[in-house]
C-alpha cells in the first residue's frame, strides 16, 4: 500500500463515519473507501480480520499507508494537523475550544446514548420494544440539541456556520445528527440555528457528496 494512500473504512448511515466523508471532502483528499456493513449478518465488523484491526468493533478506520486510525474526532484532528489547509480548527485557543466543545455536544453526549450497540443491547438483552427504544434516543438527541441550539444562537462567534463563517470540526459533527435525528422522527423545528447551520453546510459540495445516500454502499432504491 503506498504511504500516501487513504483508505476509509465506512458504513454509509454511520453518523460517525459521515463526519470523515464530510472532513476528508473539506480537504480535498482522494481516499478509497470499504464498506464495513454493520447490520448485515449480525455486522461485518465482528468479523475475526475486522475485530483485530479494530478492537472496538467500530466504524470509521482510516488507514494512511501503513497506518490505522480509529475514532473520528481523533482522525478529523489527525487530517488537519497533517493536511492543515484548509483548517478545520480556528487559529486561537479560545475558537479551537469552542469548536472541540460544540463537536464533543454531538460527539460525546449525544451520539454514544443512540447508536446501534446500544439499540442493540436494549433489544438483545433487555426486550426493549422499538417504540420505547425510539422513544429513548428522540429524548437524548432533543436534550443534546436544546443545548446545543442554546450555545450558537446565544453566541456572537457563531456565522454561517458553528464557528465563524467556515466550516468547522463541530460542522462536520453537527450534519451528521441532524441525519440521524430525521432518520427517529424528532421535531427540529424547536432548533432554528441548527437547521439553517446544516442547510448552509449541505449546499457546499464537500457536505453533499458525504450524505449517506451518495454513498456507494448505499441500498439502490
């Protein structure tokens, strides 16, 4: 594999792995993607080759060369120290700090109470039945997103985008839970500056070409 060579490792409706589309996109680098399918027979990522590379089980890995990444804030950080145009954090420790606290909202708080292992376990181990399920993760994407709306509407750093008048590392985790948030059928209408925020990052080229339909494992409807 040449040391150059960026290969991700991607499951089109993963929230997780859209957030690198959208960063590598950004920054205008060619990168080959394998699909890991994350439902189909019990989850490609349980696989003996997959697990070894990847003890978590999880997606997105990017590979660099040689080299295997996980986590995706991680990675993000990773392509904008090494690619650092055009940048995904702010020049200032005090933007820089504002844009890790607005991904980690999504990234930390709300994205880990609702993703599949943990439906998973609510259905496998507990009976949890779907509309109570579905009930759970509206709850915790709508208690994530009232803050969220709160720190851009109320803040002068906010512009077109969370921070400023570019897109950011908390845009790149922003879109995707709004993906997910339409996917349960939570009401958005309560978050105005979020909304009009995705819509001025979807009419850029690199958003729209990270959406999960455009996705070469997407399902063909």
């Amino acid at each position: 594999m040449p040391d150059d060579q960026l290969t991700l490792y991607t499951y089109w409706r993963s929230s997780a792995a859209y957030r690198v589309r959208i960063g590598l996109n950004l920054k205008g680098l060619p990168y080959q993607t394998v699909p890991v399918h994350l439902v189909r027979n019990g989850g490609e990522q349980h696989a003996p080759g997959y697990a070894a590379a990847n003890p978590q089980k999880l997606v997105p890995m990017l590979e660099h060369g040689q080299r295997r990444m996980r986590q995706s804030l991680a990675i993000l950080e990773y392509l904008d120290e090494v690619w650092p145009d055009p940048p995904l954090l702010p020049e200032s420790a005090r933007r820089r700090q504002r844009v890790r606290e607005l991904a980690q909202v999504v990234a930390a708080d709300i994205h880990p109470l609702n993703n599949l292992r943990v439906m998973r376990f609510f259905d496998q181990e507990w009976n949890v039945p779907q509309p109570e399920r579905d009930a759970w993760m509206r709850h915790w994407m709508a208690e994530g997103f009232a803050a969220l709306e709160a720190l851009v509407a109320d803040s002068p750093c906010t512009g077109e985008f969370c921070e400023g008048d570019t897109p950011t590392l908390a845009d790149c985790c922003l879109v995707p839970q709004l993906y997910n948030a339409r996917r349960f059928s939570v009401d958005l209408e309560p978050y105005p500056t979020l909304c009009r925020i995705e819509a001025a990052c979807l009419a850029l080229p690199a958003f729209d070409a990270a959406r999960p339909e455009n996705q070469p494992d997407a399902p063909q409807t």
